[in-house]
C-alpha cells in the first residue's frame, strides 16, 4: 500500500522510517 508518489505518503512513510526526527 506504498505508493511512493503523494508526498503525503511518501512523508508518513519517511516518518515511519525515521521515528528519530
């Protein structure tokens, strides 16, 4: 359910990786 192109996705996705920031 990744699509990698809505920035808002592809932000909440960054987040998910990156839970330090």
């Amino acid at each position: 359910m990744i699509v990698g192109t809505d920035s808002q996705t592809r932000q909440t996705v960054f987040a998910a990786s990156n839970p330090r920031l």
